[in-house]
C-alpha cells in the first residue's frame, strides 16, 4: 500500500500547504489546485467542463487512497484490525467563497458524478429575512458573477450602476425597506401624544424597527388617516427605513407594505435616506466581501482602469 507522503498531495508541497478549505462535522473541502497544477502542467488552459473532469478523477483516486490510510490509523492509534470510516467524494466545486463556520457560498457542477449547475449559498446575511429582497438578489447575482469569474472592474461598473438606480429613485421605496416583525411594541411605547401634540414618548432602548412604527402610527393619528388605514400592532410584518432631515425629526419609518396612505409614501419619497439605504445595507456587506477577495471597493466615478481577479 502506498504511504500517503508518495502521493503528488505530497509532492506538490511537502510541509507549508494546507490543502483543506474548510471543515463542518463530517465534511471536509479540500482545495485541489496544487495537485491538478502538479499532474496536468497545462491544467489552466483546459474547457471548464475538462477541469471537472480532471478534477473529480483526482478526488475520487484520492478518497481510495485516504480510506485505505484509514486501516493503519486504526491499527496504530487504536489497535484494532477493523473500522468504518470512509471517505467519500460527494460534489465537485469549481469555485468556492468561504466566509465563516455554515457561512459560504459553492458553485456545484458535478454531484455524487451528475453533472449540473447550482450555487449553493448558506447563512450569508444577504440571504435573512430581515435584508431588502431587491438588495439580496443583487448581492446573491454580484456573488455569482466573482464566483464565474467575471473581472473585478466590470463587477465594480454594476455596483455603481446599482447605486445610481436607488439614489436617482429608479427603484421604489417600498422595496427598499428592512423587512421585519414587529416585537415589544407596547413594552417601548410610553405616554400618548396628547392634544395639540404630534409624537409619543418612547422608552430608552427601543430598538429602531420599534422607533419606526411608533412613529408610524403617531403620524397616522396626526395627518388622520387612522379610520381609514391600519395602525401597525404587535408582531405586524412591516418595512422600515431611515429618513433624511425631515420638519417631524424622524429618524426612521415604518409602513405597511399591503396598506400604505398616499401622504405616508409622498412623505418616504421626499425624505427617505436612499444613501444611507445603500451604504447601511448593501455596502457595507459587499465591503467584507470584497476584503475577503483582496478587492478594492473604490466607486470612485474617476476609476478607469483596476486589476481584475479570477478565483
């Protein structure tokens, strides 16, 4: 049997490569490049599905040759003749973003030998429930892209292209909104507006979807459009958003998406923070990410020319 330091695993870097991506549980990702590069000198210059290929022969010969080592572990380490571990190749991954522990994303092209095209994307913070759908699907398209290897500057030119369309109010409000369930609205609210007042109190530590829909329902009362539109109540799915400099000094709104007055949305298109919007939500997220690349972020209009990365 072949001790594992004869392999090209081996000797395509003996000791300063860790060749393993990534580990959860019972699965680990192992990044083969090194070993392709080693057997196939001219690897790169191969049709994607041929690297697959390639790929997937390698983790499979190499699976056998683990599973066997499996036998001398278990004889040397626990002194037992008999085992049932077992490593087996389940995907192949042509390009991979690993961001934390069940936080990545994979592009999948082949699985348990079947050919086919998915991403598969788990518990990056574009995908909760509480981001903008409009926002996640153009993170969740823009990750796609690095991930397909499309260059960094024409990655950069969509970004902008993007936030042009938000701040010129090409995309409506309503889909620009945090979405969010309404919790502890009562525990927050303190005394009512009284006569000839606008706002009531609120309680030190509320939380800003809270803020939002008190407010909310505080206008409502005052431009009177509470007998004819809904209030907002405990456990209401509503969208918040952050407002501009405003005459009421609101810092953030809630609405009703399914019941929202025609004075609630004049008021959000004039004051609503699109900036803020782009640079709280969608920025701010495609920052880490592109850090984690070596990227720049720079949407400076200037920029003509940057380098371009291919994973």
């Amino acid at each position: 049997m072949k001790h594992l330091e004869e392999t090209p695993w081996f000797i395509c870097d003996k000791e300063d490569t860790n060749y393993c991506a990534y580990v959860d549980t019972d699965s680990n990702y192992f990044n083969a490049e090194p070993i392709l590069l080693h057997l196939f000198p001219n690897f790169e210059s191969l049709p994607d599905k041929e690297k697959d290929n390639k790929l997937e022969k390698v983790a499979l010969a190499y699976q056998d040759i683990i599973t066997e080592h499996y036998d001398q572990l278990a004889k040397d380490c626990f002194n037992v003749s008999s085992h049932r571990l077992e490593m087996k190749t389940e995907c192949v991954i042509r390009s991979a973003y690993f961001r934390a522990t069940r936080r990545y994303a994979q592009w999948i092209t082949k699985q348990e030998g079947i050919e086919k095209e998915t991403l598969d994307i788990k518990g990056l913070e574009f995908m909760k429930a509480n981001f903008p759908p409009i926002l996640g699907d153009f993170f969740n398209n823009i990750l796609q892209q690095v991930l397909k290897g499309v260059p960094h500057k024409e990655i950069l030119d969509q970004i902008k292209k993007f936030k042009k369309q938000i701040l010129n109010g090409e995309i409506p409000i309503g889909k620009l909104g945090n979405p969010t369930a309404v919790k502890k609205l009562k525990k927050y609210r303190g005394r009512k507006a009284s006569a000839g007042e606008i706002f009531s109190d609120i309680e030190k530590g509320a939380p800003a979807p809270v803020r939002a829909a008190i407010r909310y329902n505080d206008l409502l009362k005052f431009w009177n459009l509470d007998k004819k539109h809904n209030q907002i109540t405990m456990a209401d799915k509503v969208k918040w958003i952050y407002l501009k400099d405003n005459p009421y000094k609101i810092e953030a709104l809630a609405f009703l998406d399914y019941d929202m007055p025609d004075k609630i949305k004049d008021f959000l298109d004039i004051y609503a923070d699109r900036q803020k919007v782009f640079e709280s939500i969608l920025l701010n997220k495609l920052e880490g990410f592109f850090s984690d690349l070596g990227w720049s972020l720079d949407l400076n209009p200037h920029i003509n020319a940057l380098s371009s990365f291919e994973i």
